[in-house]
C-alpha cells in the first residue's frame, strides 16, 4: 500500500469508526460511512474517512486504502482494501464495470414514469472554488456519457423513495439526473432540491448508497448492505414511506 505519514486520532475517533464496519474479511473492509464526513481529501479541516483508516493499520505500518469515493454529504457502503493485491483487484473491476451501486433517495414526488434510465451526457463546470456537474448536449465540447437508473419504491402526496443506480461514475451523477427529470433530491441545496420533506426539515443530502455488488477476490461476488441513517429512517416515517 502507499506510504504516508500517520494521522493521530483520539480515542473516540477510532471507536467512530470501527462502530461503521459492517463487513471485514481477509481482503477487505467496507464501512456505512456517515453523512457529512468526507471520503478523503476535503478542503473542510477535520479527518476525512481516508484518515481514519489509520485506526486499522498493522505493526508493519501498513493500513487500508479507500477502493473508491462517496461524496461527503452521502451515507452508505464504501469499501477499503486491506492489502495491495486486493487494491489492485478491485481497481481493475471498477474499471471493467463490475461494481453494481444501488442508493436509495428522497424526492418531493415521484417521477413520471415512475421508472425508467437517464441517458444525458454531464460536463464539470467550475464555479468559484466549487465544482459542479451540467447536462449538455451530446457531442458538446467536454460532455461525459452518462447514465442512471431509476425506480420508484414508494410514493404519496408527501413524497416518494426512489432507488438509483448509477451505469456510469461521474460525479454528482445521481443528483443531476435526477434534477433534469424534475426530481432533485431532498436537501441537495446545490442542485435545486427542497429543505423540507413531509413538513420537516431536511438539513442535508437525502441519498444513501444502500447496496453494493461486486467480485471478491475468493471468487464469485459479494453483496453488501448498509441501513438508512436514522434522519433518513425518521422523514420517511414522517411521510409514511
């Protein structure tokens, strides 16, 4: 694994994050990361996941590496390697599409039809400091292919569930799709979503990465499952969802 400098955490840092582990084996760890926490390299000054990973390094002073990224206001599944090879594994899956993502989001009412794939290509936009995705016409300049799909779980006059599945990985995927169609999601302030849902408030980003499908070094795939967050679990029942 790479070499870099330990990151010190206090007793209450490493209890966080072992109580995240909702599946560890030989090859690999895979968390139910928190809303809020960024994944690694955020310009916010607290530990990021990455940093934390160092609660699990080993005498030889070799520790974890993220296998891939959540954006930080997203909750869910997210793997760590434990070992170069397994790194190397599930790098060369990742880039072969073997990884089957499916979150669970909040919307203000379902979509029409209530399921069906978004084909539209996304370009990066810089704003500021900030970065954002754009839909752009296909052939556009910088425009990424990109496509997800969706289905709605369950919907009423407050709102609905959706189950997303991203076909490609760009950034902010889910969420600007989601957006085109007329459907942002619960508390995505930056891509038009609502405050509220069900007469509530909705504080931050509603989507959560629910399942992860992918091949295991040992052969065959494993699936991997992470609970809502309670605020999630609380404005669906709120919604009678």
């Amino acid at each position: 694994m790479k070499t870099r400098q330990p990151v010190s955490l206090t007793e209450e840092e490493i209890a966080a994050v072992r109580s995240w582990v909702v599946h560890e084996d030989a090859h690999l760890i895979a968390f139910n990361k928190p809303s809020g926490l960024s994944s690694q390299g955020g310009r916010i000054q607290a530990h990021t996941l990455d940093d934390l990973l160092w609660a699990f390094a080993r005498s030889n002073g070799k520790r974890p590496e993220l296998v891939h990224r959540l954006d930080r206001d997203t909750s869910g599944v997210i793997l760590a390697a434990k070992t170069k090879p397994a790194a190397g594994f599930f790098g060369k899956a990742l880039q072969a599409r073997k990884f089957h993502k499916t979150y669970r989001a909040l919307i203000a009412a379902a979509p029409e039809p209530r399921a069906g794939q978004i084909d539209a290509p996304l370009r990066r936009q810089e704003i500021g400091r900030e970065s954002y995705m754009r839909v752009v016409e296909v052939g556009a300049e910088g425009a990424q292919a990109s496509q997800s799909r969706y289905r709605t779980l369950a919907a009423n006059e407050e709102g609905a569930v959706v189950e997303l599945e991203p076909l490609t990985g760009r950034m902010h995927q889910l969420r600007v799709h989601m957006a085109h169609i007329g459907r942002p999601l619960v508390g995505d302030v930056r891509y038009g979503g609502a405050l509220t849902f069900a007469g509530r408030p909705a504080s931050r980003l509603m989507l959560h990465a629910a399942k992860l499908s992918f091949p295991h070094p040992d052969g065959g795939r494993l699936t991997i499952e992470a609970p809502e967050p309670t605020d999630f679990q609380a404005l669906r029942e709120a919604a009678g969802l």
